[in-house]
C-alpha cells in the first residue's frame, strides 16, 4: 500500500563530518555543537526527528559509532511514523525470525 504524505523537507546528511550547517539557525534545542534529542530521537520541534553523530541523546550525549547510528535512525523512523500515523505500530518481527 502507498500513501503520500505532505511534508516540508525530508534531509539525509550523510558523510563523514557531523556539521548541520544551516539547520542550526533553525531554533533547535543544542547541546554545544549537536542537537539535543529525546529518547524517540525527537527534536524541541514537533514533528523533527534526528540521529547520528549530530545528536546528543537525552542522558547519554555522544556515542559516534556507525551502529549507534542505524539504531538511531531505526528509532527515528519508528517514531515519525508513530507520529504521523498514532494508531500504527511501531515494532514488527524480530529481525532474526524473517526468513
């Protein structure tokens, strides 16, 4: 099933330096140089989502591995999904029972 959905901006920074550029200048919430974010990789802005090396986790600061990262961004999408669409689930199968 596809679904459009009206968004502003989705922005992949990918590389090998965590600098946001212009988004600082957006309002975000920082710590130092990254941006601050909860547990479900939120933002202070509703609806923003953020991971990686440019993201500080509430309680945990800084872990720059390339794992904590695609954790991160897996928690990410969970939840920006979750905040589209609250009725949706937001786990599925263990990953080591898909055949």
């Amino acid at each position: 099933m596809e679904e459009e959905i009206d968004l502003d901006a989705v922005i992949l920074a990918l590389g090998y330096k965590a600098e946001i550029g212009k988004i600082e200048s957006w309002g975000l919430e920082m710590d130092g140089r990254y941006i601050k974010v909860n547990s479900r990789m939120e933002t202070s802005i509703k609806g923003l989502f953020a991971c990686g090396d440019v993201v500080s986790v509430e309680g945990l600061g800084n872990i720059k591995l390339l794992v904590t990262g695609f954790a991160q961004a897996a928690i990410a999408a969970a939840s920006a999904k979750k905040f589209i669409d609250p009725k949706s689930k937001t786990s599925g199968p263990h990953s080591s029972s898909i055949i």
